[in-house]
C-alpha cells in the first residue's frame, strides 16, 4: 500500500497541487476536525465509491491510518483503484506535525 506523510500532503496543500482528500471517519469525527477533504465514512466507502476519483492522486485519512488503509483495501480488491495513498498517522499526525489546538479525541 502506498502512503504519504502529513508533511508531503501539506506540501502538495501549499502548492496547490490536484489530488482528492477523503477522510474516511465518521461524520462526527468529521465534525469536530478535518483537514478539509470529503466525508465518506468508511462504512460507505464502496457504496459511494463514484465519488472517489480514478483518474488523481486520492488521499485517504482517518484518525491514525488504521480505517484509511482497510478503505484502500477494499477499494483497490473490490473496485482495482489504483491512485489511492494512506495518510500515514491520520489527523493524529497532522495535530502533531502543524496544529497542536486541533481538537482530536
């Protein structure tokens, strides 16, 4: 599986560079802090997979990468994606990384 680093997405962020973000929580957890990609949660991840790209880079973030990586599994058995990075470390990272106030539980 491929991953990128909180630290590559911020840089593809400040370049303005074309990828989709999906953040595969659930929507409470959405709520209370994103990173301001789309919300599917992961229980609805094949379901509304015509919502996924195919065609740019698509990062897929949770909490700590765990659900993003089991989203990434299905979508690539089920669907054969092939443009899919996992957020290594989730929001988590990121509140690390760049915004310590970010509200995560």
């Amino acid at each position: 599986m491929k991953e990128i680093t909180v630290q590559e997405l911020k840089e593809k962020m400040d370049n303005k560079e074309e990828f989709q973000l999906i953040d595969v929580r659930e929507t409470f957890e959405y709520e209370t802090s994103n990173l301001n990609g789309e919300n599917i949660p992961l229980g609805g991840v094949l379901i509304e997979a015509d919502r996924i790209s195919q065609d740019i880079p698509v990062i897929v973030q949770c909490r700590s990468g765990k659900r993003s990586a089991a989203a990434i599994m299905q979508l690539e058995s089920a669907l054969g994606y092939t443009n899919l990075y996992n957020l290594k470390g989730g929001i988590l990272a990121w509140q690390e990384a760049f915004d310590p106030n970010m509200p995560v539980y």
